[in-house]
C-alpha cells in the first residue's frame, strides 16, 4: 500500500484555506490511501464486489477495465465525437460512452450512496464479530468519511448533502475510530467538538443508541425497549409487526433478539477510549436511563409520539422488570431467531438491504458463534454492500441497482427507436440475457409463516439472490423484456409462462385503494406511524400507495395485455381501473404529484402523467393533465431546465435548485407523453441536457437524484445517462429529429 499527500476532498487542502465561513481550517495531517490503480470490479451473474490487487502478478493478470476506471474516476482517455447536431445524434453519443461501462453479464452498476448510517452498521458489525477488515478497505472507508466531513462544523448528517446530526456524527466518529483513526488527529478533534456541541452520543437516535449499546459505548438502560415479544402477538393484532413496512419489520426482529439478549462485546482499551471521548461527561457518571428520550433536535425529524413514549415506559418500569417471564423470554427469542434464520435463507445471507444485514451477522454469531456456517456466509455476503470510488469506499443502498438500471437503459434505447439498430443489439442481448437470469423462479418456503409475498416470477431491485420483488422493479424489467422480446432480431428468453408468473404475482400486490405500493400491499393502518421509533425518518411504518410504483404496474399490464390480450383480462381490467383511479386521486391541487423515490415533484409527474397518457387522457383532453402540465412549466427555469431540490421531499413544496439534467428529462418526459402542444419549453430543455453533454458522450454527475423515508437522499448515478437518453429519444421520434441551434 502506498502513502502519498492527497488534497481532501472536503475541501480541506494541504496548505491553510478560507472556508465559506471565513475560518481558517488548519492544514490536514498525510491522508493515507491505497493505490487507486489497484482495485478491481468483479461482478458474477450480479454479484459485485470489489477487490483490491496487492501485488504486481495480480495486476497483470487481470487488467483495469473501462468500468473499473470511470467508477474510480480515473482517466479514460476516450476519443471525442462528433458534437451532435440533433437530439438522436447525442442519444448515439451517450450509448457510445455508456456502453462501455457494460459489465460482462450484461448489467450496469454505480455507486449507490447517499445515506450515512449503513457503512457503520457493516463496520460495528466486524468489529463485534471480530472480523478481519482487510487493510486497503479500513484505509479507503477512512478516506470517504473524511472527504464526507462537514468542513465548517466538522460533523457529518444523516446523508451526504444533510446538515450535521448527532447520528451521523456519532456513528462515523466511532467508526473512524475503529477503522484506526487517532483521537488526535485535528479532523477527529473538530468532529469531536461538534459532537459535543450536540450534546454527545446520548443525543443520537434510537438506531444510534442500539449500536452504542451493543458496542459498550452507552449501557441498555439508555436504549428504548425493542421487544422481541410483538412476534408473538396473533396475526389479527392491528400492531403485529406482520403489517409493517417490510424494511421496519426486517430491521426490527435482529435488534430486538440482540435487545433482549442484552449483547454487548467484551469491552477493548479502545472501546474504554472511545467511552470518554464521545460523551460530554465522563463515562462512568453518565446516568443512562435519564438519556432513553433524549434526542438533538436536529436528528428529531419525527418527534416520538405521546403513545410510543408511554409504552417506552410500561415496557421499561412494569413489564421487563415484573411480567415479563424467562418462558415469555425465550419464546421471543426462540421465534424472532427463527425469523431471522428464515431471512438468511431466503435471501442466501446477502438480507434485504444493509441496516438488518450486519445486524443479522450479529444475531448469528451470538447464536451460533463464531464459527457457525451463518456467520461465515454472512462475512462472506457483507461485501457485496460496498462500494469504491474515487473518494474511498461507502456502502451502497442496496447490494447494487443491477435489474432496476438495466431495465431502465433497455426501455430509453428502445423509446429512443434505437433497439432496431445493429449497433446496440449486442449490448441490449447481453442486458436481456442479464433479465432473464435474474427473474425470481419460486417461491420463499413456506411464505406464509415468514410473511413474505408472492415473488415467483419477479424481478428484485438488484439481484435475484435478495429476491424481494417490488412492483415498480417487476413492472420496469416486465416491460423491458417485452420491449425487446417483440423486436425483430431478440431471442425469446422469458417465455409466455415466466411472464404470467410475473402479472400474477403483480397482481397480488394490488391495495384496496387501487394504489400499488413497494414490496407488498398495505397490511396495517397509518396509525402505526405512532409507533414509529426511528424519529429521523417519516412515514416508514407501513407501505403505502405510490404513484411511481402505480405507474410501473400499470404501464407494465397494459404493454402485457396488447400481447397477451386473454390472459387474466378482466382481473387486468380491473387492476388498470383502480390503479389509474389512485393515480387521479392523488394529484394535489395544485396540479402535482409528491414523490417518494425520486425527487419529487418532477419524478412523480413523469410517472402519473405516462399512466394517465396510456388511457388516451392529454393535454387537450383532459383538465387534470393540463393541469399537471402547468404546474411542471411553472417549474421550468430560465435556462431552460428544471431543478429540484431534496427538501421537497422533507417539506412536501417544491423548492428549486440550479437545473439538474435528469430532473429536466423527467420534466420534458411528462410533458412529452402528456402532448403538451408547445414545443418551445421542451426544445429548450433538450438544449440545456445537449449542451451539458461531454465530447465523449458522457454526462457529469449533479445534484443527488433519489430519496426515501421523506428525509434520506441518496444517489442514482445513471440516472444521468437513462432518463437523458430516454426524454432525447422521445423528442427525436415525436419531433422528426429535428436540428438543435
Ligand atoms: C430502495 C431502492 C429502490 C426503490 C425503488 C424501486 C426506486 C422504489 O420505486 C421502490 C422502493 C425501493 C425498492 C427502495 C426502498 C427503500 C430502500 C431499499 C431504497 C431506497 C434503497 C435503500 C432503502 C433502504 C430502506 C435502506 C436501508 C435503510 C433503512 C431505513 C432500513
């Protein structure tokens, strides 16, 4: 490994520097690296890790690839293209650049970053393991995190574009600390200062005190009660945990087996450290149970309600000490284990998504300790959340956005009129041959006393092995399928049968609303929300109705049902009648629509406009289009673009930021299908995205593009390639490609 003097990306130079505040931020100590020539993508049937070559044999043996060196940043040295004159010639451009970052069994990749809480988890979760974190990966996770640092006040948020909380500070202070950075070094020392400034580590979340408490940094008298019992409660009880948002449930049932085992590691010289420098008080007087409820108010985004403190407090002073029997304890214990080994299973290790995963690893290795098989394949499975850049190394949303990217680019090429073209059907076969490896084949066993939903013939978000089907992923890939299996020149590889599986079990997925939600119906009531002890997240605990998933589903059904015109008719018809009905319904008065995947108001649009526009309603037609119409071009900036910012999602009002290429593809897409009859707005805004375009064909990233949980942003990177090539595409065939000044 190498040592070189690196400038830190947050703007933390090597030589004193002003910051925006008028400060003077001292020079950095040697910021250690790895040498970014060394690490490789590998990705198997969608499978991707990273590995880092340690000697000069191995670097030979297996070369950098395109795709490696624009992940890392590194220069690609890619010839410069003719500069395009019309909107499909830059389409051409973009797959010409974007081709190149194919992986060998046919997906794309990115960094999936964004949120600041997962990379601890996965780094807390080694270290109560005592797995070994390889050197090049510590030295890298340091990196990011301290390029991630908020250079004035020297915490970190809850994502990366969020002011400091005491969450994200606490979390990635103590895993810095892990990782081996010195208490001493000045960027630690001012992290340390804000910390306190927030009143330390006790004012975290409930999330941040659980990982505390299992790392001995604070004792379980200060965590609120996670009690494994609610798994014992009868399915028909409104509040059983059966009805909540799958990704609350999954992350519920480890902590609440690891809460009731009380598991804390054997305390380390350096755990004992760390306990003196994150409080604002010595450890040893810190009264913990007085800090159950304390929170910075900063990290307050969804204050606990009334209710939910009430029980907090029955649970802690009546039930745990007086009712609650050994025979009572067991039985939680004995059942939420089970459910955790039935995740394990269905998902071969690899779990739902980062937050349960390393706490899953936890579970087992107190379970089953140290040498167990589970613990074993969950080290082995770990990896596959992270990611590196040219920052260092983060951990990824999910373990990766392979099917839901891949559908995406076959859908804008195929928009974009191109998949007819010889020279993208190598690349859009090899995507297609991604698909259809990747749809879910069966069922979970015995899926009812899991609770998980139908997925036989699904698509999950990244790969098949997490296998959560959710219906805007099973939808987005249904389609891109179809679209390229009834082109002249495409295989059949997902036959008539494997498509019925997947309308089946998206018809499963129907709300009594007609709304479609995420991974499954809505199974319990909005109240629950009372329940919700998260406090930095809002509305995360039940599913609810999406127009983007809607859209999904019901683009999907009506592309199936014009090639498939008997199959499930009326249940289809009905499906569609419903689904669209949601749609108009949950237009706000002002035109819009609020997103929850995609920030906001410009990616919901998109979305409900291409529902509305598939049963013929227009511009011209109808009030409710014209309507949304408006309120997208009372958006469009002067240049010519839209751009919005994430605290639309926090604050449910658009607030414009500088323009975005991907928000003004959204934008140009929805008033495109909607037949908006002014070309002059959309002709601008392909002006703006042209003109944005790199000699090679590429597009820089901007602003972050996703959101979830109304307060966590995180990134979609391809986002900046899919929807451009898809809003140009959809100009060039509904304009007659015409000649852009
Ligand atoms: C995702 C990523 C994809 C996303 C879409 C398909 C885009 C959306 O249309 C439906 C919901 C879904 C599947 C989704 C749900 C929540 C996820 C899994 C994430 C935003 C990625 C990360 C996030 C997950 C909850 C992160 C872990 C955090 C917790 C609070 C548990």
């Amino acid at each position: 490994m190498t040592r070189t003097k690196q400038t830190v990306l947050n703007g933390n130079a090597n030589n004193p520097v002003k910051h925006l505040n008028g400060t003077n931020v001292a020079p950095t100590s040697e910021q250690e690296t790895t040498d970014i020539q060394r690490w490789r993508l590998l990705d198997e049937a969608g499978r991707q890790t990273w590995h880092y070559l340690e000697t000069d044999e191995e670097v030979k043996a297996w070369p950098q690839s395109t795709a490696d060196r624009y992940h890392l940043g590194l220069p690609l040295d890619l010839p410069e293209l003719q500069r395009p004159k019309t909107a499909l010639s830059s389409v051409q451009n973009a797959l010409s650049f974007f081709s190149r970052l194919q992986l060998p069994p046919g997906n794309w990749a990115c960094e999936y970053g964004g949120p600041m809480f997962l990379l601890p988890g996965i780094v807390f979760a080694w270290y109560v393991t005592q797995t070994p974190i390889p050197a090049p990966v510590a030295t890298e996770m340091k990196r990011y995190l301290f390029a991630r640092q908020n250079p004035d006040d020297g915490g970190w948020g809850l994502h990366i574009e969020g002011e400091s909380t005491a969450y994200g500070t606490t979390m990635t202070y103590v895993v810095l600390r892990l990782l081996g950075a010195s208490e001493e070094d000045e960027r630690m020392v001012k992290a340390r200062g804000m910390l306190h400034h927030l009143g330390g580590a006790v004012m975290g979340p409930h999330w941040a005190k659980f990982w505390l408490a299992v790392l001995g940094l604070i004792e379980w008298e200060g965590v609120n009660p996670v009690p494994p019992e609610l798994w014992l409660l009868p399915d028909w009880v409104p509040i059983a945990p059966w009805r909540w948002w799958i990704h609350m449930r999954m992350v519920f049932l480890p902590m609440s087996y690891i809460y009731s085992r009380r598991y804390v590691t054997p305390p380390t010289p350096l755990i004992r450290q760390i306990r003196e420098e994150i409080h604002t008080q010595s450890y040893a007087s810190i009264n913990f149970s007085s800090h159950r409820n304390s929170i910075s108010p900063r990290d307050n985004y969804h204050p606990k309600s009334w209710i939910l403190t009430v029980i907090n407090w029955i649970l802690v002073y009546i039930w745990n000490p007086l009712l609650r029997t050994n025979h009572i304890r067991k039985r939680a214990e004995d059942w939420s284990f089970d459910l955790i080994q039935r995740e394990d299973e269905n998902t071969d290790y690899a779990n739902l998504a980062p937050v349960s995963a390393p706490m899953n690893l936890v579970a087992c290795y107190i379970h089953d300790g140290p040498d167990g098989y589970s613990v074993k394949r969950h080290r082995e499975r770990l990896p596959e959340y992270l990611w590196m850049k040219r920052e260092g190394m983060l951990a990824n949303g999910t373990n990766g956005v392979q099917t839901w990217d891949t559908s995406w680019l076959i859908q804008a090429v195929h928009e974009a009129g191109l998949a007819e073209d010889p020279k993208w059907r190598p690349m859009l076969t090899k995507a297609l041959e991604f698909l259809e490896d990747q749809q879910i084949r069966e069922n979970c066993r015995e899926q009812d006393v899991c609770y998980r939903q139908q997925r036989k013939g699904a698509w999950a978000f990244s790969t098949k092995l997490q296998g959560y089907t959710v219906s805007d992923t099973t939808s987005e890939a249904v389609k891109a399928v179809m679209m390229l299996q009834h082109t002249a020149g495409y295989p059949t590889l997902v036959a008539d049968d494997r498509l019925h599986d997947a309308i089946d079990t998206l018809l499963t997925m129907q709300n009594a609303s007609g709304g479609f939600a995420s991974y499954e119906p809505t199974r319990g009531s909005e109240r629950l929300e009372y329940l919700n002890a998260a406090e930095v997240f809002g509305r995360i605990m039940v599913e609810y109705d999406y127009p983007e998933c809607s859209t999904a589903v019901v683009t999907a059904l009506r592309l199936f049902s014009v090639h498939h015109p008997e199959y499930r008719k009326a249940d289809i018809t009905k499906a569609l009648d419903g689904a669209l009905k949601y749609i108009r319904k949950a237009q706000r008065k002002d035109g819009s629509w609020y997103g929850s995947w995609g920030i906001c108001f410009t990616y919901a649009g998109m979305f409900a406009l291409e529902s509305l526009a598939s049963v013929g309603e227009t511009y011209a037609n109808n009030t409710r289009v014209k309507k949304a119409c408006e309120f997208l071009l009372s958006k469009q900036r002067d240049d010519g673009g839209w751009g919005e910012s994430y605290k639309s999602c926090e604050t449910g009002v658009y607030v414009q930021r500088e323009s975005q290429i991907v928000m003004t593809s959204w934008a140009i897409i929805g008033l495109m299908v909607a037949q908006y009859p002014d070309k002059e707005p959309i002709v601008r805004a392909v002006k703006l995205i042209m003109a944005r375009q790199q000699r090679n064909g590429e597009w820089k990233q901007e602003g972050i593009e996703g959101v979830f949980n109304k307060s966590v942003m995180i990134s979609y990177p391809n986002y900046k390639f899919v929807f451009p090539i898809k809003a140009l595409g959809m100009f060039a065939r509904k304009y007659g490609d015409p000649e852009i000044a």
